[in-house]
C-alpha cells in the first residue's frame, strides 16, 4: 500500500529495485485493537493537508513529466554527441579483452547517466523532507545513493557484458536466447534474494518477536486462517522510522527467504486491528498467487520488450547510425539507444501493467477484509479507517485526475478504497465471501 510512483527507472524489468528513501520519529507503544468512534465513509482530509496533498500531487504529475522527457533526452544527448561512441573507443584502445571493455565501458556509461539523473533525485529527496514525507538526513541519504549506485554498477556491467555476448553469437535470437538464460533466472533470482541480501543494505530489521510478541500471536490468527505458513523467526520489523514516515507491511521472498515486514511507523500510528488488515492485504497477494502471476507477467513483458527492440533496432541503425557512431547492435556504444527503445516501451506499456496491478489490489484489499474478518471487530470499518489513516500519512490527493490514475497509478484511488472497505459486507447481505469462508 504505497503511494502511487510517477518517476520510473526506464530499465525497472531488469534492475533490482532499490528502496526509496525514509525517516526518524520517536518511538512508542503499540495500541491495542480499537474501533474508532466516528465511521469512515469517504476520504477526507482536514483543509491543511488538503493544500499540502493537492500541490504534492501536482508536483509529482509535472516532476513525472518532466522527469520523463529529461531522461530521453539525456540519451539522445550521449547518443547524438558521441559520448557512447568515445567511451567506446577508449574501453577498446585499452584491451581487446570484451570482459575488460565492459569493466571499462558499462560504468563509463552508467555513472554519466545516474549523475544526470542526480539533480532530480536529489530535488525529490527534498520535496519529501518539506511535505513531511521523510525524515532521513542527507548524508544517510547520499549513503543509500552510494550503495544504490555501486549496485547499479555491478549489475548493469553483468547484463550488458552478456547482452552483448549474445547479440554478438546469435544476431537474430540473441533476443530469446538472453531472455532464457538471463532474464528470467535473474527475475526469480532477484526476488528471492532481495529480502535477504538487498533490502538489509538499506534498512534495519529486527525479530518482530523480540519488539512486540503480542503482534506476532495476532499476525499468526491471520495467517493460520488465511492457510499461509510462516515461522515466528521469519517476522520482522523494519525501523521505517529512520527514514520515512510513511506506513507499510508486508509478506516478501518465498521459499527460505519469504518472511513477514512491517514497519515500525505502521506499529506506531495504526492500531493492532488496523496492522492486521495492512498485513492481511499483503498476504492476499501471496495467498492469491499475485507473485506468480507478477513473475510469470514480468517474465512475459521482457520477452516482448527484447524483441520489439531486436526489430526496431535495424531499421534505426540504418537511419542514425552512422551519425551516433555505432557499428552494429552489438557495439557498445549502441548501449544507449537499446537503453532508449526499452524507455519508450515501458512508457507506453505502462497503463497495461498499471490496471493489471490496480486490479490485483483490488483483490487483496477484499482478501483482507475478509481474512481479518471475526479476527478485527468491525472488519470493515477497521480497514476504511486504515485507508484514512494511510491516505492522510502519504498525503494523497482526493481527487486524481483520471487519466494520471489509468497512465500511472499502480493502486486504486485511496478514495475508492475507503468507499469499498466501508461498504464490502456480503455477510449481512447473506452473500458468500469471495475469497475467505
């Protein structure tokens, strides 16, 4: 349940994702299980947070765009002046050896691309600091910044050094052979790993056990009736707080590293009952095979990203080529023109991968009304006031513009999530749940 992101890393499909930055408040006891007094029917925001969430959100629509059109264009810049051409040249005169060209090359191109891309993200670090959104200091997040960047290197200089090998070896099924043998292990690969090596490098965790027992007996009611198993040693809490003062838990990783998150800004500002339906939405979506289809559905994008790419790719080497210095697809200096394409088509395959997750949460929020019902008194009015409370915290506008809603967001309104949370009772109605009996 996090706030819908506009600016995109255009390589997402092939790039671990690395989390965003976060914050540092006091912290203080869990409450116990309440059901708020007054009843959440509909969103609301008092009229400061109101302003504060409308110029965000206006913000970010036009941080979106332009955050868009700059990172095509400082492509086409490194593209149309030579710079991929002459890191080229100088990985070459250096050895003839393609694994120290790539050594060479692939950071040469990267760390000029992530320094264009600096001032942007440092602006956004800002905009959270002043809209109250994060707490974290700049120099822990220049720190994360370091980490990101060093990983980004390792990464990218092993994909690209093997997306050239197959181009080189097979010209015309380079596109499925590294699909494969690179892309899908790496998708699976890169999920389990994540929880276990990447997201430690960025944030603190603890046994959830050891900070608050009394959570973990009502986080084990959810699982056990939901038929998720999950030891008591694999629930964690993350110190969020450190960083962000935003909300969230979570189920990630699956076979030995899947394992319970949830933040201790969540424990903090939501009550037992409330955590319980945060976490219950979460586990819908392991419980209802969401990762599955989210592999399966990435694994399928890459295979079409890839080859659209392998046919474009002709056509734009004759025209442009000889002016951006490239001598074949699988030169390095054409690096940045398949970066190009694999932008531009993510861009425009995003609305489809975007309904397909608003969908999906749709699903996991009706999950975990219904997994959390008998659990929570007052199921339904538990998880509208959770939205409320989730909507207030992240500041979300009300009243999004349809079109940003169908292009960009990867969760349904917060508004329509509190007019359903509020209104989802197929028990009175004598009606058989969807998903939990």
């Amino acid at each position: 349940m996090v706030k819908p992101m506009l600016l995109r890393n255009l390589l997402a499909v092939i790039l671990l994702c690395l989390p965003a930055a976060a914050q540092t408040v006091p912290q203080q006891p869990h409450t116990q299980p309440t059901v708020t007094a007054k009843q959440t029917t509909e969103y609301t925001l008092p009229p400061d947070k109101l302003r504060q969430a409308e110029a965000l959100y206006k913000l970010e629509i036009k941080l979106g765009i332009f955050g868009l059109i700059y990172s095509w264009a400082v492509l086409l810049a490194v593209l149309y002046w030579g710079i991929g051409a002459r890191f080229r040249n100088w990985a070459e005169r250096v050895s003839c050896y393609r694994w120290v060209q790539a050594l060479i090359f692939v950071p040469l191109l990267m760390i000029t691309l992530v320094m264009a891309a600096l001032p942007l993200r440092i602006y956004g670090h800002h905009v959270s600091l002043q809209y109250g959104l994060s707490v974290q200091n700049w120099a822990s997040w220049f720190g994360d910044w370091g980490k990101g960047l060093a990983l980004t290197l390792a990464i990218y200089t092993f994909l690209l050094f093997l997306l050239r090998v197959f181009i080189r070896r097979s010209p015309r099924r380079w596109w499925f052979y590294y699909w494969a043998i690179v892309g899908v292990p790496l998708i699976i690969f890169s999920f389990y790993i994540t929880p276990l090596v990447i997201d430690p490098l960025f944030n603190k965790f603890e046994p959830l056990e050891a900070k608050n027992p009394q959570l973990v007996d009502a986080i084990e009611k959810v699982t056990q009736r939901g038929g998720l198993e999950i030891p008591r040693s694999r629930m964690f809490e993350m110190k969020a707080s450190e960083k962000v003062t935003t909300l969230n838990a979570y189920v990630t990783g699956f076979g030995s590293s899947k394992r319970v998150v949830v933040w201790d800004t969540t424990i903090q500002k939501l009550t037992t009952a409330e955590t319980l339906f945060v976490f219950g939405h979460e586990m819908g979506h392991y419980v209802l095979h969401h990762i599955i289809y989210g592999l399966i559905g990435a694994c399928i994008g890459l295979l079409v990203l890839l080859y659209i790419i392998y046919r474009m790719s002709p056509g734009i080497l004759r025209r442009f080529g000889g002016r951006w210095q490239i001598r074949a697809l699988h030169d390095w200096a054409a690096m940045p023109m398949i970066f190009l394409l694999a932008g531009i088509l993510l861009f425009l395959g995003e609305p489809v991968g975007n309904a397909v997750s608003r969908y999906t949460e749709h699903q996991a929020d009706i999950y975990g009304l219904e997994v959390t019902h008998g659990i929570n008194p007052n199921s339904q009015q538990v998880a509208a006031h959770s939205f409320q409370l989730l909507g207030e915290v992240s500041l979300d506008y009300p009243w999004p513009n349809h079109l940003a809603v169908f292009w960009y967001w990867t969760h349904p309104p917060i508004a329509d999530r509190v007019r359903f949370a509020h209104d989802y009772d197929p028990w009175d109605k004598g009606e058989k749940p969807k998903y939990v009996e």
